[in-house]
C-alpha cells in the first residue's frame, strides 16, 4: 500500500516540477530577445557613446555640438553616432544640411538614468 502512495507523491512532484518548468519557459524571452540585449548592453559599454547619450538625454543635438561637449573630433563623434543609430538607440533629423540627434526612445532614457544610478550610490556607499 505504501508503494502507491510513494507513486502518487512522485507523480504529485513530477507534475509540480512539470508545471514550474511549463511556467518558466513561458516567461522566458526568446533567444533573439537576449542577444539583441546583450548587443545593446556592449554598445553601452563604450565610455565615448555613454559620454554621447548622456549629452542626448538632455537635448537634441548635432555632431559639432555633441564634439564641443565631449571634446572629440566630429569625425569620431560621427561614427559612435552611427554605431548608436544602427542599433536604434539614436535617431536624427535632418535641417537643411545639419542633423540633429536625439534619444530614440524613453526606453534608452530610463536605462541610462537607471545605470547612473546605480553607478553614483555604489560610488557613495565606497566612500562612506
């Protein structure tokens, strides 16, 4: 009789450990979703481009004023600009024969504020 018992538990946590996995793999992102994440994330991790967004988060700009800022050639500024707008994390318009950049989205606002965040209270609590 315990014999039953014993296989009705098993199958009790079989079905349990079943429906964990069912729900875990249902929330989980595809694949593309990660590596289109961690692309972003290395993009972010260059000090130039984080130094171009952070000018962008406050105004639209263009590449002579986003060089002024950081004090790079706009050569330079220009090719990071291409390396952030062919990932969608910068968008530009065009005024005559200037363009603008701005932040593609509020999505690339809230990370970057996120990270500053993050940054400035580890700094501090290193300090103290």
């Amino acid at each position: 009789m315990a014999n039953i018992s014993n296989k009705s538990d098993e199958h009790k946590m079989s079905s349990a450990a079943e429906q964990k996995i069912n729900y875990t793999n249902s929330i989980v992102e595809p694949e593309e979703v990660f590596m289109k994440l961690a692309v972003t994330f290395k993009v972010l991790g260059d000090v130039t481009r984080t130094k171009i967004i952070f000018c962008l988060m406050k105004e639209e700009l263009c590449v002579n004023d986003i060089s002024d800022h950081i004090r790079m050639s706009q050569s330079a500024v220009s090719h990071q600009l291409r390396v952030l707008r062919n990932l969608d994390l910068v968008k530009y318009r065009r005024d005559g024969k200037i363009s603008y950049y701005s932040l593609n989205d509020k999505h690339i606002n809230h990370l970057f504020e996120e990270g500053l965040k993050h940054v400035k209270e580890r700094l501090n609590h290193n300090k103290q």
